[in-house]
C-alpha cells in the first residue's frame, strides 16, 4: 500500500448540500427556507423573538439584587500563608502586608483589597496587616501568637 492509493472506506464521508443549486438538487431555488416572510430572506437572526409575544426570559420572574458597586477582595487562606512561610517564601518575622502577600506571589491582584479567611490552621506567629479579615481568622492568627490588623472598618463574619 502507498500513501497515494490511501482513501476512507466506503460511506465514511458524506458529502454537504450545495442549496439553490437547481430544482434537480432536492434543495434548489429556495433552498430548504420555504417562501416568503423574514425567515427567507438574509441577515436574519431572531433568538428570542415570538412573533410580538413577550419573550420567556422576560415573563419569567427575576430574583435577587445585584450590587453594582460591590467591593471584589484578594482571598488568601490561613493554610497557604502557613504553606509559603514553611517554604521559606515568606519571613514570618517581618511584617506581612498586601504589597509582601503580591511580591511572593499568594495573590495576582490586589482588587479592592486582601481579606483573609480561616480556611486551614497557622502555627507560626506573624504580623498580618490588611484590608478585611474574619472574626475566625483574626482568633487563629492570635491563637498562634501573632497579630492580625485590619485597616478598614471590614471585619464580618
């Protein structure tokens, strides 16, 4: 067998159908769009029109409140500061603030601020200062030895 004797077996491929291409074609002059009316003509794309009816997605009933000035924090989790202070990414003795928390790469962006969450335990004593913190996370950063200051008015639980 050479490469130019290669083919797909019989009935493997189907080839697409050329419309308004002839009567003779099965799909010729309107080409499967039927007669008349804006479905037939070109540039048409109706979603979620029903014919003048009111569309579902607005029958439907809408729930909730979306705040549209909603502050958007940095999280970072107790278990990941104690992660990079053992791998030596972080100096548990120095102060630790949102510009450090950047530089050793625990979070991307600052956003509106950093919170910090009591997800995993830390066991080394540090000097956290941020913009929010939970009422949990501030008891497990004291509990360790160390201290957790928050500069806004954010703690919640």
């Amino acid at each position: 067998m050479k490469l130019n004797e290669l083919h797909d077996n019989e009935g493997a491929t189907k080839s697409r159908t050329r419309r308004g291409r002839g009567v003779g074609s099965g799909k010729g002059k309107t080409g499967g769009r039927g007669i008349k009316g804006q479905k037939s003509r070109s540039g048409v794309a109706i979603k979620g029109y029903e014919g003048g009816q009111m569309p579902l997605y607005q029958r439907l009933p809408k729930r909730g409140f979306n705040m549209r000035n909603r502050k958007k924090f940095a999280v970072v989790n107790l278990s990941i500061l104690q992660k990079f202070i053992d791998a030596k990414k972080l100096d548990a003795k120095k102060d630790i603030t949102e510009d450090v928390l950047l530089e050793a790469g625990i979070i991307r962006r600052k956003l509106d601020g950093v919170r910090v969450l009591a997800k995993g335990e830390i066991t080394s004593s540090i000097k956290l200062s941020v913009t929010g913190a939970s009422k949990s996370a501030i008891e497990a950063v004291e509990k360790a030895g160390g201290s957790l200051t928050v500069k806004a008015a954010a703690v919640a639980e």
